[in-house]
C-alpha cells in the first residue's frame, strides 16, 4: 500500500475516533497536497475533501437545497464551497482537492478568503456561504467583498449551525457567534437580513439595504 493510500485509509478512522494522529501526520509529509496536515489549513481542508459527501446528512441537504432554490436562475458565487455545492455556482475555496471533487461548479477558482475577492464589481446575482463563517478571521472584510461584488437587487445567503460543529473541525474554528451576533455584523455591514431557523439550521437571507 502507498504511503498516499495508506493516508487516505487512516482518515476513514477518524469518523470513528480511532485514528492514529502522529502517524497521519508523519505521513501526510510524503504527501505533495497533505504537507503539513493537520496544523496547516491548506492541507487539512485538501484532506477533508475525501469525506466530504459524509459530512452532511442527506436530509439536512435537501433542506439546504429548498432554501436556496429562489436562487437557482441567477449567477451565484459558493464561498468556501467545498467538495458539494447546492446550486449550480462559480465554486471558490482554498483547497484545490475539495474543488477537484466538487460537479456543480460552472468555473472554479483557488483562492484565500482572508483576502480580497478575484471578481468584478456587480458580477453575480447572489453569493452563498455554507457552514463557512466560523472559520473566517477577516469576516468583515468578506461581508464587503460580498457586497462589491453583488448586482443590484442581488441576494447573499449564510448558513450555519445553530449547534456546535463537530470537534475535528472545531480545531479550525475561529470564531462561534451567536446568531444574534452575526444578525447584528450583517446588518452593521449594510445588510438588510431575514432570518430562519430550521432543524439546527440558521439561514441568514440578505439584501443590501437601500
């Protein structure tokens, strides 16, 4: 078995919490995309990526899916799509393998949202954000970023637990607001906000405010 292949196998185990953790990570360094595994995001997102259609229940995806449907005519942005993306979108994510695994996107692009966005000015008809904003530092340049690049009349979705996420990848959370306080930075950002709960699910609908 190939030390990528043995790779792989061990974060099968991890499902489990069974995995041998100093092994994967002596590993991961003979591995061009896992280098620096699990310290390093890059590597540790590229590594999720072969789990990923394990991650969320099917019943949480319908649910997603429902909820995003009003936006399925337009031309939408997946921030930090990972590996699945619920509408048809231009798929943006730091990790190239989760992108790699990912069908629905019409283009896909690498990049950092910590930083500035690659796109024009009003380029798309909606953004979406899906269980992404617990691990963005910089979010309040991203609530800008996402207006800049939003058409007139365009619509951003967040979406996020209303439970604590799960603790292997609760090592990459940077933050953990509380849904009135992402209610109140969204709307400081110059949103205007509906927000729904659903099954532990909180769906942040917004606009720009006028």
């Amino acid at each position: 078995m190939d030390k990528e292949t043995q790779f792989l196998s061990g974060l099968l185990e991890l499902q489990y919490d069974t995995a041998d953790i100093p092994s994967l990570t002596k590993l991961s360094s003979s591995i061009c995309w896992a280098k620096g595994w699990p310290v390093n995001n890059h590597a540790f997102w590229n590594a999720e990526a072969f789990m990923w259609s394990k991650k969320i229940d099917k019943t949480i995806r319908k649910i997603i899916e429902d909820e995003l449907a009003f936006l399925s005519t337009g031309r939408n942005l997946d921030l930090g799509c990972g590996a699945y993306s619920y509408l048809h979108s231009v798929g943006f994510d730091l990790s190239e393998k989760m992108l790699q695994f990912n069908e629905r996107c019409t283009q896909k692009v690498i990049g950092d949202l910590e930083e500035k966005l690659p796109f024009a000015d009003a380029s798309f008809d909606s953004a979406t954000a899906i269980f992404l904003f617990n691990y963005v530092n910089n979010y309040h340049q991203l609530f800008l970023e996402i207006k800049r690049i939003l058409r007139q009349n365009g619509n951003f979705v967040m979406i996020l637990s209303a439970t604590p996420i799960n603790e292997w990848q609760k090592q990459k959370e940077v933050n953990s607001c509380s849904a009135r306080d992402w209610y109140l930075l969204l709307e400081k950002a110059g949103f205007k906000i509906n927000l729904k709960e659903k099954n532990n699910l909180l769906f942040f609908k917004c606009t720009i405010s006028q």
